[in-house]
C-alpha cells in the first residue's frame, strides 16, 4: 500500500541532499503516510462500529420485539374473551328485557316453545 510522492519532491530531495539521501527521506515518508492511513483506517471501523448496528444487536432488538409481541398477543387474547363473555350476558339481558315488557313477545314465545296452545 505505498503511497507515490509525486517525482519533483524527489528531484528536489535528491537535487539538495544527494540520490541516496533523497531515497531513504521518501521511502521514509511514504512508509509515515502508509502508517497514517492504516491509523485513520481503523479508527474510522471503529467509529462505524459503534456507529452502526451490528448483527447480535439486531438479534437482540428481534428477541425483545418478539417477546412485546407475545405478551400483546396474549393480553388481546384475554381481552377478546372477556368482550364474548360480555357479549353473551348483554344479548341475555336484553332477551329477558324484551320478553318481560313485550307482553306480544312473551306469548309468542311461549306458543314457539308448544307452552301454551
């Protein structure tokens, strides 16, 4: 992962401090800037690490929404039987209060039944 320093920052090293001097300045140079960018590298993974959701916190926000789940479900569940049982008496009451202020209602029933004749 050699980082290229451009050539006329060589010609001026090696101009000014002779071709060996000049080699080792930029290969120096380019093994700092790689040293630099694998640093700037990992601390941008883990930057992004903390950043982003990874798969166990996926898995752990999917566990706790299912258990919410489950637990709404059997709450309806309950409710839902409560509103039948409801339902059952309301239709009961309102059956007996028809047949005993509709004197009409009561014979019919009564002749429907084989009661009376």
């Amino acid at each position: 992962m050699a980082t290229a320093l451009p050539v006329e920052l060589y010609e001026i090293l090696e101009d000014r401090l002779g071709r060996e001097q000049a080699h080792d300045i930029v290969k120096a140079l380019e093994n700092a800037a790689d040293r630099i960018s694998l640093q700037k590298k990992l601390e941008l993974r883990d930057e992004l690490s903390k950043e982003l959701a990874s798969k166990a916190d996926l898995l752990a926000v999917k566990a706790d929404l299912q258990g919410t789940i489950n637990t709404l479900k059997s709450d309806l569940q309950g409710e839902i039987k409560a509103l039948r049982w409801e339902f059952k008496l309301y239709f009961a009451v309102i059956t007996a209060v028809i047949l005993l202020t509709n004197p009409r209602a009561l014979d019919l029933l009564t002749r429907l039944l084989g009661v009376v004749k």
